[in-house]
C-alpha cells in the first residue's frame, strides 16, 4: 500500500460517507444502509469508519448529534437525548493500538514531517495539530535521521 492510498481512499469515499449520514438521519433506511456497506471490501469499511468519524464534531454535546434520533426500534415516539455532555468528554479512547489507531498516527507524522519540510516550526505544529511538542520533534528527528 502506497503513503498515498488511504488518504485517496477516504477522499473518494466521502461522497458516500455524506450520502451515509444523510440516509441516517432520515432519507432512507437500515437496508440502503446494508445496501452501501454491503459494495465496499473490507478495507473500505475500515476507511469509511474514520471518514464518518471525521465528520463528527467532537465538541458537539450528545443532545445535538443525536437529536434527530425522534423514535425508538419500534417507530414509536421518543423525547430528544438531553445530555448536555461534549462527545469529547464522554469519548472512550482505545487502550490498545488498533489498525486505526496506527493509521492515523501514521497519518499525523506524515503531515507533521511534510509541514516541518515546508518551513513550519515544530512549535507552529505542535499547536496547529493539537500535539506535544516534544511528539512532533521526535517525528520530524526520526524523518531526518531516515
């Protein structure tokens, strides 16, 4: 697999990733759901997880991402989520590294190593990414060292 390959695999899949919410939140169903997931291979699935997972504003509480959600798995009526908790704040981050893990790490010090190649500080980075800058350091080190 190419440094290039998920990344034009997760542009080339955001058209369908947008189609995705949008039958989620209330322009199709379960089975134009199976019947999208169902074209795509494994890898696909994979990169469709972390597209979807981007479009998410993590700052957005409970109650506004799932607010849509107006009926229960037997079409009946139900009151609107009103937890006002951020999903970053009731987010559970993995304890053990999982191919998406490593997958967006990787894609993080690419983009550190490009932007540090292009002029920026480490410190500029570090702050832009939301990193430690000792992190970013010893990604741009282990790209000069290479």
């Amino acid at each position: 697999m190419s440094a290039n390959q998920p990344g034009d695999t997760a542009e080339r899949l955001l058209p369908i990733a947008a189609g995705l919410a949008c039958i989620v939140r209330g322009e199709g169903g379960p089975r134009e759901v199976a019947h999208i997931l169902g074209q795509l291979d494994a890898y696909e699935r994979e990169v469709m997880i972390v597209v979807l997972a981007g479009l998410v504003d993590p700052d957005r509480t409970v109650a506004d991402v799932l607010g849509y959600l107006t009926w229960d798995e037997h079409e009946q009526p139900v009151p609107a989520p009103t937890v006002e908790k951020t999903l970053r704040e009731i987010a559970v981050m993995p304890n053990l590294p999982s191919p998406l893990v490593r997958w967006l790490k990787a894609e993080q010090q690419h983009e550190a190593r490009m932007r540090y190649r292009s002029g920026e500080t480490q410190g500029e980075i570090a702050q832009s990414m939301g990193l430690d800058v000792q992190t970013v350091g010893r990604w741009v080190r282990a790209a000069v060292a290479a």
